[in-house]
C-alpha cells in the first residue's frame, strides 16, 4: 500500500512512460493524476471494492497534456470520488489530449477548470456519466472551454455544476458545448454563462440535454461572437424569480450573438435581443426555428420587461414555433426610425401551427409610437393553422395586420382575441390573395365603448372564413366588416349592453355567404349591408336580430 497523501500520480515529460501495479498493490488517496508528455493513455476503470488498485483522494489536480509542445493523451476515470484543491486543466500548451469521466465518479475541482490554453488545438472532456463539481464555497470556481485556444466539452447521461462558466473566453480561443442526452449543466451564479466572451464560443443543447442557469450572456465582449441552438427535446432555463435582475437570456451584449431555436423548450424571465443599430452592425440575432418559448417577469417596476427585439432595419421577423407570454411586457421594434424599412412580424413564415399566446398578464407591444409601428402577418406562405390567441392579455401598437397571406396556401389561420384581452392595430384583412381560405378572426370585446373594423379580401377572392365579432357592456358599439369578394364566407356580429349600436357590411361583393347581426339592449341601434357598385350578388344569407 502506496499512500500518496493527496501527493499527484504524475507521468513525466517524453514518451513511452509505464506503470506495472500487481494484483495486492494499491495507491491510496492519490491527489489528482497528470500526464504530462505525450501519446500516454491512462485508464483509471477499475470497479468499485477492494479490487481497486488506485483511489483518489482529495489534494492536487488532474491534468491531461500539461506540458507545451507534447500531446495525443488520454485519461479515463471510472469509479472514483476525487477532490481537487489544483487548477486543473487539458491541453495546457499541447493538443489532441482527451479526458474522459465516467459513471459512479463524482470529482470537484474547487479551483477551476480549464480546456485548452496556450498554443493547442482539440482538447476535450467527455462527462459520460460522471457528476461533475466546480464550484467553491468561498471563491467562485470556473470552468474555461477554450481559454486561449481550442476547447471541447461533452455533457451526455452526467451533471456538470459550475460556479462560472465561459466558452470562448480570450486571444483567439474557440470553445464548443454539447449537452445531450441526459446531460445537465447547471451554472449557480448570476450571469455567468458566457458564451463567446472575447473569443468564439458555441453552446448545442440536444435532445434530452438540459442547460440551467439564471443568466445567459452570448456574445459578452465586443470581441466576443457566441452561439446558443437549442434542438428538439432540449430544455433551457433561465429564471431568477423575485431578483434584481430577474433570470436573463441577453443576446449580443456587446459582440455578435445569436441565438437559434429549432425545437425544445427554453424558459426565461427575460430576453434581450438588443444590440442592432441603424446603419450599423448587426450583432443580436435571434431564428426561432421551431419549440416553445415562454417569457414570463413582472409586471411593473425594474423586471417588467420580459422581452426586447430591435429588429434590424428592413428585416422581418419570424416566429416559427410557440411563443408563450405570461407575463410581463413584450416590446419589439424596428432599428429603423421612421415608416421606411420597419419590417413585419409573422406568426408562421412558410410552416403550419406556429403560436404566439398572450396571457393575462401580458402585454406585446409592436413599435414604440405611431411612426413605427411594425406590420404583424398570420401565415404566410405554406402555412396552415397559425394563430394569436390573446387571452385576456394586451397586444397594441400594431401596423396593418393579414390573416392569411399566400394565395391557395395560407389556410386556417386565426386570431383569436378572447376573456377581455385587448387588441390595437391599423387595418386587419383576412385573406390577402387569392384563395388564402379557411383563416378566421375572432374579436370579443367587452366594457364601454367598441369599435372593430375589418377588411376581407383585399387582393381576391377570399373563401370560407369565420369571422365573429361580440361587443358587450356598456357605451356605443361599432362593428365595420367589408366583404370585397368571395363566398361561402360565415360573418357574425354580437352587440349586447346599453349604447348605441352600428353594425354595417360594407361592399359586399360575392355568393353564398352567410351574415348574422344580433343587437340588443338599451339604445338606438343600426345595420347596413351595402353592394360594391355595379355587382351583382347572389345567395347570401342575410340574419338581423334587433331588440330592447
């Protein structure tokens, strides 16, 4: 029996280093295990019991290729509780060297971890397994996945926890994470998880992969470029509820940031897409892809903000997947100044069942005034049942807004305004080409004093849409629908409550559609239906209900 005292296990400088351990030989409590020249491979797999022929301990640290100029070493551990008190690292100077930590091992590296620094390329660690602790009670513990060169880290089925965590740090260096398949990494302090720094820097979250921190910085410094995907059946999130700041996703803090959703589940109490300038770089970048994406902070005070998009100038922005606002305000708007390049919104941009849904205590803003007010479309494209459902939330400041937008392929579409949610545009079409069929509207407004107005068919015939609009409450009621062309179309306007009530169907051109108009309650109340001059229509069916 070897005790080592915490004392590391080191093989030295050059090559073709041994060490022979018979059957009764043990090495106890040895502090760590570094290898320091080149093509040497270690594998520290012995099962658990008295078999083991080495046990860590606690003392020293693990480094793998820790001397400059040499390379191509392995290290595998399995099997094994280690406490470092040593910064450790792999690819200190040298390249092509491997860690790799297998199940039943939990190792702490109280003093950092570092992949790749110096002169180095392709340095990894592979956590398959392991449970894996940087952090310190004291001193803040980081982990450096291309420090100042290439790093590599590989989260799959083990935990990694970190104080601090940066990919990409500084001088040239490139890091790259992939967390997947039950792989967790979980980041304990505030905004330190940093990807591209002042370097490059990638984060991949997989599928069954988990990332958890309560702020995520990608493109931190002005010579930082970062990007973060997250892929389906991945999971992120982002909260630090009842703090100041609340749990942050900042996209381009100060470099290029770029944050890809194609699928999985991300939570944040707040995303910062911000650092676009008019005539300038474009360095916050946000492709929602597809997944679902949930906002959710306060609603007043200094976490009211639960998400902000400059949109670049002459740009549009696509949600291509679900977006939940829960709560908090949704501000977005174009870099741009003026009416000239403000760029539309879509609720799915050439694909089928893209969502946003504005709940209670939400609010989605589209331009900060009258001049900027950005244009929001519902299907666009090959698009079929995309919708905005606004269920008792807000949604204001908005441009002109279609419902089905591509001609004989945007079909199904809906808004949906609904449990006294409020909606303020310009202009509402639905159906702005031909054939752009089967999309639908439905407004419900409720309290004192209504008005809704919308236009179907603007460019051609629109076919079998829904429109419903009910007003209720108190005050005067105003529904205005123009009917261009189409048929088969099923418009129903409800007035209830006291108040004056106006309902008219303004140029109606087409056939074999269906229009209901109940008024009801105290107070004067009018319907028009009115031709587009010169047409001649034909089998439309005209309902109108007046009472009290």
């Amino acid at each position: 029996t070897w005790l080592f005292a915490g004392g590391a296990l080191k093989f030295g400088a050059g090559t073709g280093n041994v060490l022979n351990l018979n059957g009764s030989a043990l090495l106890t409590n040895v502090g760590g295990i570094v290898l320091a020249g080149a093509n040497t491979t270690f594998a520290l797999t012995n099962v658990n019991g008295p078999s083991r022929n080495i046990i860590l301990g606690t003392g020293g640290s693990i480094s793998v290729g820790d001397t400059a100029g040499w390379g191509n070493n392995t290290l595998i551990i399995s099997n094994q509780t280690f406490v470092g008190t040593g910064a450790s690292a792999v690819g200190n100077g040298s390249s092509n060297n491997i860690l790799t930590l297998l199940g039943n091992s939990t190792l702490s590296f109280a003093a950092g971890l570092t992949i790749g620094t110096g002169a180095s390329l392709n340095n990894t660690v592979l956590v398959n397994g392991a449970s894996v602790w940087v952090t310190n009670s004291t001193t803040k513990s980081t982990i450096l996945v291309g420090n100042t060169a290439q790093g590599a880290l590989i989260i799959t089925n083990g935990t990694v926890f970190a104080d601090e965590f940066t990919v990409g740090s500084s001088g040239g260096a490139s890091g790259s994470v992939w967390v997947q398949n039950l792989g967790y990494l979980v980041v304990t302090n505030p905004n330190t998880l940093i990807v591209g720094s002042n370097a490059v820097g990638s984060l991949l979250v997989d599928a069954g992969g988990s990332v958890t921190d309560t702020t995520l910085v990608v493109g931190y410094d002005t010579g930082g470029t970062g990007t973060v995907t997250f892929l389906a059946g991945s999971t992120g999130v982002f909260t630090n509820p009842g703090a100041t700041p609340a749990g942050r996703m900042v996209i381009g803090q100060s470099g290029l940031g770029s944050l890809i959703m194609s699928g999985g589940t991300v939570l944040a109490n707040q995303l910062l897409v911000t650092n676009n300038v008019l005539g300038g770089r474009t360095n916050s970048i946000f492709n929602f892809v597809g997944g679902t994406l949930t906002t959710s902070n306060a609603t007043t005070g200094a976490n009211s903000i639960a998400s902000r998009l400059i949109i670049a100038s002459n740009n549009n922005f696509s949600v291509n997947g679900t977006w939940f606002m829960d709560g908090g305000t949704n501000l977005f708007y174009s870099a741009s100044t003026n009416a000239v390049g403000l760029g539309t919104v879509f609720i799915g941009n050439g694909v089928s069942n893209a969502a946003v849904n504005v709940g209670p205590l939400g609010v989605w803003w589209l331009g900060t005034n009258a001049a900027s007010l950005l244009n929001l479309t519902i299907g666009s494209g090959l698009a079929t049942g995309n919708q905005l459902l606004i269920n008792d939330g807000i949604v204001t400041n908005v441009g002109n807004v279609i419902i089905g937008n591509t001609a004989n392929q945007s079909i199904g579409n809906n808004l949906t305004v609904s449990n006294g949610g409020w909606f303020f545009s310009s202009a509402v079409t639905v159906g702005n080409a031909a054939n752009a069929s089967n999309n639908s509207y439905t407004v419900s407004q409720d309290g004192t004093g209504h008005t809704a107005t919308v236009t179907t068919g603007r460019v051609s015939d629109v076919d079998y849409l829904t429109l419903s609009i009910t007003q209720s409450g108190t005050g005067a009621k105003t529904a205005t629908v123009e009917v261009k062309s189409g048929i088969n179309n099923g418009i129903t306007i409800s007035q209830e409550g006291t108040g004056n009530h106006t309902a008219s169907i303004q140029n109606l051109m087409g056939s074999a559609n269906n229009i209901t108009i109940s008024q009801s309650g105290a107070g004067s109340h009018e319907f028009n239906v009115i031709n587009t001059a010169g047409t001649t229509n034909s089998n439309n069916t005209i309902t109108g209900v007046q009472s009290g």
